[in-house]
C-alpha cells in the first residue's frame, strides 16, 4: 500500500507526523479533561464532600484510572487491535466530562470522575504502545516528549477557559458544559488518525520476535520507584480544595494555578525528553528531588508560594508523563510493550490510590504529617532511580538488552 511505501522511504517523517497528530488529539482531550480536573475539588466541596471524600475521590479515580491498565494492556497485546480498544476509552472519558454539568450531589459527581478515569485507563496503554512504535524512530523521550508538550498545552488552556467562565458568573455548572465542543473536537480528530494511519505498528521496521523474553529485573526495579513517587504525588484535586477551604488562593485564580502548572509540564516534557535521550534514566534523580519541594510549598506557602509549588508539582507532572512512559519502552521487547504498560502503570496506580487516600486523610489530621509522609515517599524513590540507571548503564552493552530496548540516544 502507498502509506506502507512512504513509511518505508520516509519514516522518522512519518513518526513525527503520527506523533504530531496523536498530539493535537491530546491536546483537546487535556483541553477538556484537565479543565475539569481543575475544579473537581472545589466543585466535590460546593455539593458537601469532606476533605477526606475528596482524597478518596481521587484516590478510586486514580486507582481505576492505573489499575483498569492491567486490563487494557492485556487485551489489546492479545488481540493485537490497539484502535478499537482506544477509541472506546476516549468515547468514555470525553462524555463522562462535559456530564458533570448535570451532577445534582457530590456521589454522582464522584461517579462521573471515576467514569472519566476508567476511559484514560482503556485508552492509554494502546495509545501508549502505538506512540512507542512511532518514537522509535526519533528516540524515545523526544517522541514522548513531543506529544507531552502538545498534552499538556491542552492542559494549559482548559483551565483557562474554565477560569474564564467562573469569572463571568457562570458557575461550576456552565463551565463543565463549555467543555463538551473541545471534547467533540477530540473524537472528531481522534477518528481522523484511525483513518490516517490504520497500522502504527508498521512504522517500527524491526521484525517482530516471537521469542521474546519476558519482563527483566531492571523493568520490575524500576517499577517499585515509581510507585514510590506515585504514592507520594497529591492528587490536584485536594490540593484546589485547600486553596479553596483556606481561601489564600481566589476561587477564580484555582484554576489558573492549575494553568501555570500545566505550561511548566508541558515545557519541561520537551526538555526532560531531549535530557532522558542523552544523559538515560539518571536524569529522574534531580527532578523527583526537586519535586519533592512541591508540597511544603502549596499546603503551606500564601499565595506567590503555593504557585511556585504548583509549578513544581507541574514539572513533576512532566515527568511522570514523559520520561516515566518513554523509558519503560526501553527496558521490554516490543512484544511485550502493551502488558509492560499495563503492569507498570497499573502497580502506579494502586500506589497513587493508596497515597492519595492516606494524604486525604493525613490533610484532615495533621498538614505537618501530610507534607512529611509525600517528601519521604518521593525522597525514598531516589536510591532506587539511582540503582536502576547504574543497572541500564551495565547493561548498555548487552546484546539481549539492546534487543529489547532499542536505542536510547
């Protein structure tokens, strides 16, 4: 066929171009759902939810959102049809949102999260695996990188729409409505890709292995310092509850935070990848530290030190979504790729869910405690990143490595 042929002559072209465009449909997916997530703690808090309810909240929501993954993962690298299983997360997420509009209480808004969750988690490891044969081409933290930036460029500018319809008067209520043309918008162009390119996979030359080896030491090391991060990473949501509850953060200004944190995600997704594709997986020992800042400076700074700590919380954000996926694609075989993504982002998950209940609680209780448990957990997950890039280092060189994670400069 003509699109195997081009892809053939040209692919890192035609990589950049499929990564481009997965991109843009990210870029309105996070238009939409991070405009939501923007105000899902204050909005939880207006229908009479706790603290508590909201840290569960979005610990359930995280949980199903990672967990689901396991799911997702397995049966698209058994059945090997990445399009339909993504198709039908993104058609759950991009309408679970805009119904919130419609939520009477805080249960049936909590359903409508969680419902929203579970459509990223069906859609995101095939998606993830069809991006990966794509970055190949390009290394893997730049392609990664690329559609980061785009992801969460969207995620700059949902709550800025969203802001702006608090400002004007129109409630919780008429901003979740707003967001249903940006989610139109994402299923239109999300069905345009599947036309475009119907076969990803063929945009990764390497001939498939039949044999391939399972999921390697370094993979599972490597996964017990995310989920340390993970389970030490608040959920925004409660963090908006507390500008909200405190009042040391305007009601119009939660989601521009929210904003702020997004662009520096989106920012320093570019530049974490570039830095990922040259210096490997030692690059994630400066940044967790510098994440670790975040909550100190959100839960207990006035208002210029709660943004700089939602700046923080976004780069942290930046790497869990560019660096964390790109370099598990180098460390299995492509065979292998959508149960690994499943597995890892699954166990991430449980880790988040379990963290975030406990902050939620710990926020009710104690801040000091809160801050210390999220500092530690973070902190901990260094020695581990530490081990893990001295492990890819020694193994740079193995055959059997280099089959199974391709290039990583």
């Amino acid at each position: 066929m003509d699109s195997v042929k081009q892809n053939e002559r040209t692919p890192s072209s035609t990589a950049l171009k499929f990564v481009l465009m997965i991109g843009v449909v990210s870029f309105f997916a996070d238009f939409t759902y991070e405009g939501s997530r923007s105000i899902t703690g204050p909005y939880l808090g207006t229908l009479g939810a706790t603290g508590t309810a909201v840290g569960i909240i979005a610990g359930v929501g995280e949980l199903l959102g990672y967990g689901l993954r396991l799911v997702s993962g397995g049966l698209s690298e058994k059945t090997g049809e990445f399009w339909p299983i993504t198709l039908a997360g993104y058609f759950v997420q991009m309408l679970a949102v805009p119904a919130l509009a419609l939520a009477g209480n805080w249960q049936v808004a909590a359903a409508l999260i969680i419902l929203e969750r579970i459509g990223k988690a069906t859609r995101n490891p095939p998606r993830d695996v069809m991006l990966s044969h794509a970055a190949k081409q390009m290394g893997y933290g730049w392609g990664f990188g690329v559609h980061e930036a785009l992801d969460q460029s969207g995620a700059f500018f949902g709550p800025l729409l969203v802001a702006a319809m608090l400002a004007r008067r129109h409630g919780y209520i008429g901003a979740y409505a707003a967001l249903l043309l940006p989610a139109l918008i994402t299923l239109a162009l999300l069905v345009a890709a599947r036309l475009i390119y119907p076969r990803p996979g063929d945009m990764e030359r390497e001939a498939p292995d039949i044999h391939a080896a399972g999921l390697s030491n370094l993979f599972w090391i490597y996964m017990i310092g995310a989920t340390l991060v993970a389970a030490g990473f608040a959920d925004y949501s409660l963090i908006a509850y507390h500008f909200e509850k405190t009042a040391r953060v305007p009601q119009d200004w939660v989601p521009i935070f929210y904003s702020v944190a997004m662009g520096v995600s989106g920012i320093g997704s570019l530049l974490f990848g570039r830095l990922f594709d040259r210096a490997g997986l030692v690059i994630l020992i400066p940044l967790t530290l510098i994440s670790a800042l975040a909550m100190p400076l959100v839960f207990l700074g006035g208002f210029k030190l709660a943004l700089i700590g939602c700046a923080i919380w976004g780069m942290g954000m930046g790497v869990h979504e560019s660096i964390i996926p790109a370099a598990v694609a180098t460390m299995v075989p492509r065979e292998r790729r959508p149960s690994a993504y499943g597995i890892f982002t699954g166990a991430y998950g449980v880790a988040w869910f379990l963290g975030s209940v406990l902050i939620g609680v710990l926020y009710d209780v104690s801040l000091p405690f809160l801050i210390a448990f999220s500092v530690l957990a973070e902190l901990a997950a260094i020695p581990v990143f530490f081990k893990v890039s001295r492990l890819a280092k020694a193994n740079r060189s193995s055959p059997v490595t280099q089959s199974a994670s391709g290039s990583t400069h």
